[in-house]
C-alpha cells in the first residue's frame, strides 16, 4: 500500500524524492504564521530518542531539505498534517 496526500498549496511547496534508504523532501514555507508549525515539527523529530529518523536542513527563504527515514514516513506525513500544511491523507 502507498500513502498519497494533498498539500494545502497556501501554506508550503513541497516535492518528494525516493531514495534507497529514505525519502527526501525539499519544503518552502509559503505562509509566514505556519513557519511556526514547521519549527515545531522539527522540534520534535530533534529531541526524540532516534537522532537519525527524521533529519532537517534549513535554508534561506523558509526553505527545509528534510530527510527521512522509509520507517519514519508515515510519522512525517502524520505531523506535516497536524500541522495542516497537508490537507488530506489516503493508503492507495
């Protein structure tokens, strides 16, 4: 089963590249009141007890390369939905 889902285009620009260990996500925070929620999603995955699930580069402009783990994806996606920067998620 795969996981797709829709970005709310109002608050990010997101694309998504698979790789053999992990899925790379580049990120542009579009809204500056959702920067917040993006700094709060990085939180998290930093203090959790897995330092290599769910790696975050930031970058001028409100921009993350985001690099997870395929065991963390679901993880990720759940918390980009939390935060409403994705509006909707299905398996397929």
């Amino acid at each position: 089963m795969e996981l797709t889902y829709q970005i709310n285009k109002e608050f990010i620009e997101l694309t998504e590249t698979e790789m053999e260990t992990d899925v790379e996500f580049e990120i542009r925070v579009l809204a500056e009141a959702k920067w917040a929620g993006m700094k709060k999603i990085q939180k998290f995955f930093e203090e959790d007890r897995v330092y290599t699930d769910v790696l975050f580069y930031a970058y001028e402009n409100h921009r993350f390369r985001v690099i997870v783990r395929k065991d963390y994806y679901v993880d990720f996606i759940l918390a980009l939905m939390k935060h409403r920067f994705i509006e909707s998620a299905a398996w397929s």
